[in-house]
C-alpha cells in the first residue's frame, strides 16, 4: 500500500504539523510513502525518502511560464537541521503578513493557485514514478489545497482521507466582515466537494469526530497524536530543576496567558519566579511581552532531544489557551501536539484555560494536569503546584496512564494502516 500525503508542512521532528505526521506514518516503510507539499521548507526526515514541493513562489512564477516543482530524494534530506525552514528575508516576511489570515489574503493565495500550473508534467512524472494506491490529505484552512488533493485522487481513480487537525468549517475567523463571510462560503464550497469524495475523515479528538461526522455524512475516526518520548516513567521529583516550562507556538494569544501566569509568579515571588519559554516565535509584537518584568525568560527554539530533556527535568510544563471568546471558538476542537509528550514525560502539567476546549476538558476529565480554568483561581492553583508535591505525584500517575492508553507511539500508525487497508463503502 502506497500512500501519497498531500500537506502544507514538511514530514519533521521539531515543527508542530510535520511532527504529527510523522508520528502518524513511523511504522510505514519509507518507500510506502511520498509527499507533496508546498512551504518553503527542506526535507529533515528520512521516514519518507520521496518529496515534491511547489512552494507559493512556485506557483506564482508559474503563471508567468516558469517551471514549478521541486523533487527530493534520500539524499537531498538534512537530518541534522532543526528547523526545516528556509524562507528569509522579503519571502519570510511575506509568510509572517499571510499569517494574520485576512479574507483577502485567503482570495488572493487561492486565486493565484487556481491560477498556476501546479498540476504540470513534472508533477505528474512523479505520481507515474510513485503510483499511489490512496492519498492522505492534512487539511487546513485553505481552499487550493482540498482542490489539490481531491484532484490528484480523482484522476487516479484512488481513495482520498482526509485528517483534521484543526477545526476550519463552523468556525470562521472573519466572519464580523462582508468579504470575510462571502470567502469563507467559498471555502466551504470547496471543503464540502472534497469530504463527499472522500473515503472517511480522521479526527484529533472524539467531539470532533462526532461533530463531522454529523456535518460530513462520513465515518470518522479519532487518531490521538503519537508520543515521540520512549520511556514513558515518572521523573523523580527532587532531581528535577525548579524550572517552569513552555514549549511551542505562542499565537492565538498563548503568550498572553503566558504573561499572566508570570505576572503572578513574579509578583508573589514564588519559587520558580517566571516562566522558561523555548519556542520559534518571531512575531516582534508577541516577542516584545517576553520579558522578566512579565516573569518571562525567552530562549527561542530547541530541538527535539532538547524539547524532552527539558520535559523532563523540570518541576512543570504548561498548556494553555485563551479566553477570549473569539479564540475559543477558533481553538474549539484543538489539541496541541505537545499534549502527547507532555503526558508521557513523567513531569507536571499546568492547564491554563476554558474548559470547553478539547485539550483542556481532556487534561481535566482525566485529572491529567493541574487545571485552571478560571483567571481568579491562578494564583491558588499556583500555589498547589509549586508547594504540593502529593499533588504533582497524584497528577502525574494520571498523565502517564493516559499516555499509555492513547498515545503510545505504535497506536496511531496501526489505526491508520487498518483503516486504510480496510476498504469499507
């Protein structure tokens, strides 16, 4: 069985999408799989040693007559970067522009992928190379890339599924605008072409699933991301550092909750008195409140053996996520990617956030994390986790059982495997 994943992200150890996509497909042959994608990035994982990428430049180039596509072989992958990345300068302030998402941000980089000549002759050299027996979309918030992966399926007469990681289809961003409500009707248009030809839809929690599933008419299943941590074993509390850790993407105002549970450590002088945060985060205006006033030290991004080490050593690590009732409604379904290691890494979690989000009413119902899911009660909750080590101890046991239960990194890859190989009508 050769699977074609279509995504916007590389296959990767260190970034959020390509990490859970790679735990996805860990117990495939390399040669089962190939993938299309389309960032500015190079390939940093040998689990897949066949890539073609058409990056926006591309495509935009193309309309002009250019050539678009790129493949890469095993011996083009550069295992030994962490960031995969290669955009700088004026592309990567384009892309940093692109991530506020306004509605003609979304019109604009859809038309000018309907535009370009994406589906060329090099691409399609290395299908008939290739021969795909199905593909796997990673779906996100873009219309091209549904007409992307539908079109490849279609024309080679192959089954498509379809993975969502986020939820794009009740909720729309821009919804308070004109332009806003009429892009995303067209992006619905599209969403809903796609899951009609699609074989079934995997899901990132169960609500989803049942909530698609409602919404779509197909079956869906729950994949619960992988753990990439091996030996999942409670750390010993007192060789732990006193360190408080953040690890990750600081968007949808994750760095203001970040900032208030610093605020609190520092000003009540707790022990630790500030937040450890190690992430990519380049956003001047977010950089800008990562400062020790706000009980705050910015260490940019780690790799992977580092990610974990520092799970592991320190008192606690922290998931969070706004209460803002715009956000709330965007992050509705999420659960962050580092919720798997997280739970398997032995130390504490600290959940900061409304419960209705899944990630958070996952932590809680499971008594996985210490859980704060009121402002007013931060400082008291501080207060247990920096001072109650029966507490931690408790919560931790939790956290592994969970780990054990869901996220154990074989898991997924079978799910995916049997529902694949499974050709259920």
């Amino acid at each position: 069985m050769k699977v074609l994943i279509v995504s916007h992200n590389v296959f990767s150890k260190t970034e959020s999408m390509g990490k859970t996509l790679e735990g996805y497909f860990k117990d495939f042959d390399s040669n089962e799989l190939a993938q299309f994608y389309i960032h500015s990035q190079i390939p940093t994982s040998k689990i897949c040693k066949n890539y073609y990428r058409i990056t926006d430049k591309d495509a935009i180039k193309s309309i002009l007559g250019f050539k678009a596509g790129k493949v890469f072989t095993e011996n083009d992958i550069r295992t030994s970067r962490n960031d995969s990345r290669t955009d700088i300068g004026v592309t990567a302030s384009i892309y940093q522009r692109a991530r506020k998402r306004t509605p003609l941000v979304y019109l604009a980089r859809n038309l000018w992928w309907k535009l370009s000549h994406w589906n060329n002759k090099a691409l399609q050299k290395w299908l008939d190379e290739f021969e795909p027996d199905c593909v796997f979309f990673a779906s996100g918030d873009y219309a091209f890339m549904y007409d992307i992966a539908r079109k490849i399926a279609v024309s080679r007469d192959i089954p498509l599924y379809v993975s969502c990681m986020d939820d794009y289809y009740f909720y729309n961003k821009n919804s308070d605008s004109l332009l806003g409500r009429f892009q995303h009707k067209i992006f619905i248009k599209t969403v809903n072409r796609t899951m009609s030809y699609a074989k079934k839809i995997f899901c990132i929690c169960d609500k989803m699933s049942a909530d698609y599933s409602q919404l779509f008419k197909k079956k869906c299943i729950t994949i619960h991301t992988p753990t990439s941590i091996s030996d999942i074993a409670p750390g010993k509390d007192d060789e732990k550092t006193r360190k408080i850790c953040y690890l990750g993407n600081l968007g949808y105002q994750r760095d203001k909750q970040l900032i208030e549970i610093g605020r609190v450590l520092r000003e009540r002088n707790f022990n630790p008195n500030h937040i450890d945060v190690y992430s990519s985060e380049s956003r001047q205006e977010i950089l800008g409140g990562m400062i020790e006033n706000n009980g705050i030290v910015f260490h940019g991004s780690v790799g992977s053996k580092e990610v974990q080490d520092l799970m592991k050593n320190s008192l606690a690590v922290i998931h969070t996520e706004s209460f803002d009732k715009k956000i709330r409604q965007c992050v509705k379904y999420s659960v962050s990617t580092k919720i798997a290691d997280s739970l398997s890494s032995g130390t504490c979690i600290f959940a900061y956030g409304p419960e209705e989000i899944a990630s958070i009413s996952y932590l809680k119902q499971s008594n996985a994390a210490i859980c704060c899911v009121k402002s007013d009660d931060l400082e008291t909750k501080l207060c247990e986790l920096i001072n109650d080590c029966g507490v931690r101890k408790k919560v931790i046991g939790n956290a592994l059982g969970l780990a054990r239960k869901n996220h154990l990194p074989e898991r997924t890859p079978k799910i995916i495997r049997k529902e694949i190989f499974y050709q259920e009508q």
